[in-house]
C-alpha cells in the first residue's frame, strides 16, 4: 500500500509537515509505505477552467509542479492532506492543488454533465488535517471540508479528518503529546481500512 502525504503550507518545516510525519509514521509501522510532498517546494498554477484537460486526460495548459504529481497521486493507494488554516479555508497552494485534480475527470456531453473519475479505478483511501491558531473549532471555517469533499467524488474513502486547534508558533505542534498519538492513529486507521480491520 501506497501513501503519498501532501503539505499545503508555504513552510517546508512548519507545524502541518510534522502533523504530517507524524500520520505517515503511522502508515509506516502499519505496513505502508509513504512518500510526502511539500507544497512549499512546487509551482501550481490554479486552474484556468480551459477544459483541455477533458480532451488531453491530463492538464497540457501548464508544465508545472502538478506535472510532477499527477504521476505519484495515480501510483498512490491513499492521500493524506493537509494544511494550515488561512482565513477560515486551506492555503492557496492547497486550493491550487486540489483544482487541478479536475484534471482527472471524464465528462459527458449532455446538460447538466455526469462524470466519472480516473482515480476511482481501485479502491483509494485517504486522510485529511487541518491546522488552526485559535482556540475555537469554528474557527477552523471550512478548511476540513475543502479538504475532503473534493476527494470523494474523485473516488476516495476519507477515513479520518483531524482537526488540530492552538497551534500558531512553528512547530508548537510538537509540543501536543495527545495531537501527534492523535495524528499517529490516523496513519494506522489509513491502511486498517485497507485490511477491512
């Protein structure tokens, strides 16, 4: 089983790549094996909504970091995403990245359109974070959502999301002893649902 974790944070070291350490060290002692990407280190164009990709089956509007990934998200048996909050929502990187799996879309020709998913060519797992300052979970905004309900219909399970509050200082997240056993267990739900444990 293959995990491939994305940081959407615009810092390669901050609090969301060590919550996401923490879920793939999960992944890893239950058997995956897991690669992770930081968001910080590629461009992504956002979206442009040329339909290109419709006839391409890939994105050919951009040469970019999507370019690099799209290969890693088909090889993958499971996501995990997360990111920090910025202004009640995900990051820009993340926003971008998540628009750009459209790319993996068939359409019909008829109004309003069905769809189908590439990535729903086997069973896809996946587990989402979301990282906010303040004490509030509504304060969270929809960051979780953003996160996970474009990976259902593309054909993922979202098997857990986590929502970590009180953190704001870089790498405060270390810190959280009941976070990161919280993140851990996370890792090891991802490829339990893949045994039916």
């Amino acid at each position: 089983m293959k995990v491939l974790g994305i940081s959407g944070s615009p810092r390669a070291r901050g609090n969301t790549a060590r919550l996401l350490a923490e879920i793939l060290r999960g992944v890893s002692d239950a058997g995956g094996e897991t690669s992770a990407v930081s968001l910080s280190g590629y461009t992504i164009e956002g979206c442009r909504g040329c339909e290109r990709c419709r006839r391409d089956l890939t994105c050919t509007r951009f040469n970019d970091g999507m370019t690099l990934l799209y290969p890693r998200i088909i090889d993958a048996d499971a996501l995990v995403l997360g990111s920090p909050v910025y202004h009640y929502n995900v990051t820009s990187q993340m926003k971008a990245f998540i628009d750009r799996l459209y790319a993996f879309y068939d359409f019909t020709d008829e109004r309003p359109r069905g769809y189908s998913s590439r990535l729903a060519d086997r069973e896809r797992k996946a587990v989402v974070f979301a990282i906010g300052e303040q004490a509030d979970p509504a304060d969270l905004g929809v960051a979780l959502e953003a996160l996970s309900l474009p990976l259902r219909p593309l054909g993922y399970e979202v098997v857990a999301e986590l929502p970590v509050l009180n953190c704001f200082e870089p790498g405060i997240v270390g810190e959280k002893r009941e976070v990161l056993e919280s993140a851990y267990r996370c890792g090891q739900a991802l490829v339990a649902a893949f045994s039916g444990a």
